[in-house]
C-alpha cells in the first residue's frame, strides 16, 4: 500500500507544478502580456520578503484569529438555534421565513451597514464574519434536526428517554454530520468576510496588506498574500476535515448548502 | 409499511427512511412575521434622528432619491447583466470541465489537490488582483465572479460523472456511443448535478458581482452601496441593502424555477 500511496501523492504535484511553470514560461516568452501579472518567481520572492521582515506572520495571525473567534462564536450560537428551531414546529413555522431571507440577503451589502455601526474596528471584522458564518450552520443544523429518524425517536419513547437525554444521545448524533457540513461552510465563509472587512476598512491583517500592495503597485506582493489567503483556506478546511472524520465517518462530500 | 403501499422511486422511497419531519418543506409565510413586527417596532419606536438606525420610512425616501438622480435602474440593470452572464458562461465552461475532467480516470487523483486549492482561494481576494491585472471594467468583473462561481458546477458535474451508475457507462461502451450522442447521455445523466452546483453558483455569483462593484468602484448596485456609505447616507445604505437583498431573492426564485422546469421535462430518475 505504500508505495502506491507515495504516488498518488506525488502525482497530485504534478498538476500545480504544471500550472506555475507554464505561468512563469507564458510570460517570460511574452505570451500573454498584462503590466501588472507578477511572474511565480517574483512572487516566490516577494513571499520570502515579507515572511523575512515578519509582515506575514503578522497580518496573516490577525486574521485567522479573527475568523477562527468569528466561527467559534456563530458555532456555538448557530447549533443552539438550530437546535431550538428544529426541535419545535411552532418556531420552525413562526421564525424559519425569517431566516431565510435574512441569509439570503448579500452580505457585501451588509458589510457598510456594519460600517456605518461600528465604524472602521475589529468588532466589525468580528459581527460581518460571524454573521456570514451563522446561516449555513442554523440551516444545516435544522435539516439535520429534521431528517433524524422517526425509528430513532420511537426507540427514545420506548426507553423512556427524558427530553435532554433524547436530544444528547438521539437527535444530536444523527444530526451531527449535517451540522459538521454547515461548521465547514461556515469557516470558509468567515475567513473570507474577514479578508473581505480587512480589504473594505479595517487597517490590519492579510486583507488590508493585499489592498495596500494594490494601491502601492506592487503586484508581486499583492500576490503573495492571494497565495497565503489561498494556503490558510486550505489548510482550515484540511483541519475541519480530518478532525470531523475523527468525530463522525459520514462528512457529505457534495456542497448541498447554497449561501 | 404495509405491502400495498406502491414503491416509489423517489430517492427517499429507495432508502424507505422514515423521517422525523420533512425538512424539505417550503417554511411557511407566517415566519416572516418577526421580521414585519421588528421593521414596525423599529418605525414607531425607533430615534427619527438616528444615524446608525434610521427610520424604515426614510429608506423609501431615500432610495427615491437615488432614482431621481437616475442612477437606480441603470445600476440594476449593469449588476444584473454582469450577473447573467458570468452565470451562462460559469455554467459553460464548468459542465464542460467537468464532464472532461470526469472522463479522465486518472484525474480525480492528480487534480484534487489543485482543484480544492483553487476553490478554497477567497474570491475576495481576487477582486484586487483581477483590478490590478485587467484594470476596472466589466470583463474584469466577468472574470471575477466566473473565476470565484464556477466551482460548484465543476465539481458537482465532475462528481456526477464519475458517479455514473455502471449500466450506464456500460452502455456507453458496449453501444459504442461516440461525439454527440456519448456527450449528450453524459449530460442527461449528469442534469441533476449541474442544477445542483448553478442553484449553489447563483448566490455567490451575486454576491461576487456586487463585491467586485464595491471594490472597484464599477458601475452597479454595488457602487451605489459604496457612495451612500462613504457620504455617510445610512439611510440609502439600508435602503440599498433591500434592493440587493430583491436582486438576491429574484435570482433564487428564477434559479429554482429553471431547475423545477427542466427537471420536469427531463424527468426526476436520473
């Protein structure tokens, strides 16, 4: 199994390296001509510039701290709403509406209303991510909630389960590989919106160093932080994912969650 | 169950699960009662003076304003082009990727790693990036908001392919189906996946045209948002805010429509 394993790793390399090499060739040989597009060699230097003077590290601690409390508090907040608005028809039907339209709404237009509150702080890098974040996990929690089996519930009367117990040894664990997709969705979009509330006002992290390269007209640099926002999304994700199989074997692969 | 109830094909009727609620359901329009009594809570009860909470009537005012001056309808109108046709092509170029990329037995290996690179990459840091590169105009925010949507297509087609049920791709084989008719069982088959990954593609396509607007000052809703912000205009922002939230609504109502018709004339069993 290993040597086959070593492989498949390796050929996964092939495609990425491909890829920078043919950007680095195209515009060496004047191929493809855009003033500002940085070759992957100067970006590479750029990167070793700023991860020498420290900016990096800097900027890039700042906002995934930020995303990661941002998640951690629509977590914590999303499953018990979820759970609440799952557990009761009456709330389902008095307040589900509600809730899709205020997840529908485009959270870029959110983002100068929060402005326009909080001015130009953390707390508004903190309320937009969180805000983004919250949606997916309510939603997923409720389906999860709902698509819990009738059979299950049945076993719950017969053993006399109190309400509480019900909900921690029934409900929550079948419910759980829904809720662990919408914690998912849920950190990508709060890393983002934390990118996004960094590039639009407040003056720290990856977002406001990438903005900031833009408008000094240092393209290589400006791609530098892309590459970084690209490898922490992926790290994240890699994160989540090895750490929910641990938790539950069934993760969803399919992105069933729209917002 | 009892044996006289029919079997039906339906997904759920396969797997017989009986399930605690039907999520599926439509949340009925009484829901949307919070929202109408805190908007009228908010109108009686709120500060006339306030600049963090402005009245929901100063809103109508406001946005009439803002089409007095002429600037309303030709914003929605460019958000909305932008938007449409970042979805076609998205929608192109995605099931064609991914029907290719499906096909392919070695890929699913050798691209992954690539492929979930790129999609975890923020579309929001593209927007500076695409700015500097092809400067601000419209194809800039066509490549943009494609570039950021085009992954849930591509994935989910790719996903339906390499999903395809045995018997099929038999078929394909021992038919030995080639060109049109090969690629059009493929399609066939692969129609639910697609709808899947526009329904997922439409929103943030939105959301990314209004963004690349915001940031880079193109003409469109998203601009507008930009100056009633930055003039401190909270009410145009909140109004604003509703418009985008219409145009978000109209899309998924358009998106669901089309997925339901085609659907129905393609039938439900693949």
């Amino acid at each position: 199994m290993a040597p086959h394993r070593r492989r498949s790793k390796l050929i996964g390399w092939i495609a990425p390296v491909t890829m920078v090499v043919i950007w680095q060739l195209s515009i060496v040989t004047g191929l493809i001509r855009f003033r500002y597009f940085p070759t992957p060699v100067s970006v590479a230097e750029a990167l070793q510039t700023l991860i020498s003077s420290g900016a990096l590290l800097e900027n890039t601690a700042h906002t995934v701290l930020v995303a990661l409390l941002a998640w951690v508090i629509a977590g914590v907040l999303g499953i018990c709403l979820g759970l609440v608005i799952g557990l009761s028809v009456p709330i389902w039907k008095g307040i589900m509406a509600s809730v899709d339209v205020l997840r529908s709404l485009p959270i870029i237009a959110l983002i100068p209303v929060g402005v326009i509150i909080f001015g130009f702080t953390l707390k508004l890098e903190i309320v937009i991510a969180t805000y983004a974040a919250i949606w997916p996990i309510i939603v997923n929690t409720v389906s999860g909630v709902h698509q819990t089996r009738t059979e299950l519930l049945d076993v719950g009367n017969m053993l006399r389960m109190s309400r509480w117990e019900r909900m921690r040894k029934l409900i929550f664990p079948s419910s759980l590989p829904l809720i662990l997709v919408g914690l998912r969705l849920g950190l990508g979009l709060s890393l983002v919106l934390t990118v996004v509330s960094e590039i639009v006002g407040t003056p720290q992290g990856i977002g406001y160093a990438l903005i900031s390269a833009e408008q000094a007209l240092h393209p290589s640099e400006m791609f530098a932080y892309i590459v970084t926002v690209g490898i922490v999304g992926y790290l994240l994700n890699s994160i989540f994912l090895y750490s929910a199989q641990a938790l539950s074997p069934v993760e969803r692969s399919r992105e069933s969650n729209p917002s | 169950m009892t044996t006289r109830t029919p079997i039906s094909l339906t997904k759920s009727g396969i797997r017989g699960n009986r399930r605690h609620h039907d999520g599926k359901g439509v949340a009925p329009m009484i829901g949307l009662l919070p929202i109408a009594i805190l908007l009228v809570i908010w109108q009686f009860l709120g500060n006339p003076h306030s600049v963090f909470f402005p009245l929901p009537s100063h809103w109508w005012t406001a946005i009439q304003g803002v089409e007095q001056q002429g600037n309303l309808w030709s914003s929605i109108l460019a958000t909305s082009l932008t938007f449409i046709e970042s979805i076609i092509v998205a929608a192109l170029i995605g099931t064609s990727l991914g029907i290719a990329l499906g096909s392919i037995r070695w890929g699913g290996k050798a691209l992954d790693p690539l492929l979930d690179f790129l999609r975890n990459l923020p579309a929001a840091a593209l927007v500076p990036a695409a700015a500097i590169v092809l400067g601000t105009n419209t194809k800039m925010a066509l490549v943009i908001v494609v570039l950021s949507s085009i992954w849930p297509i591509l994935l989910n087609t790719r996903a339906e392919i390499q999903n395809l049920s045995p018997v099929l791709s038999s078929s394909i084989i021992n038919l030995r189906l080639s060109g049109w008719h090969r690629l059009s069982v493929m399609i066939g088959s692969a129609l639910p996946g697609i709808l899947l990954g526009i329904r997922v593609a439409a929103p943030l396509a939105l959301i990314v045209t209004l963004l690349a607007e915001f940031i880079t000052n193109l003409s469109g809703v998203g601009a507008l948002i930009l100056s009633a912000q930055q003039n401190f205009n909270s009410a145009e922002v909140y109004a604003l805010l509703v418009v985008a939230g219409l145009l978000a609504l109209a899309v998924n109502s358009l998106v669901s429509a089309i997925e339901a018709s085609v659907l129905r004339r393609h039938g439900p069993s693949t």
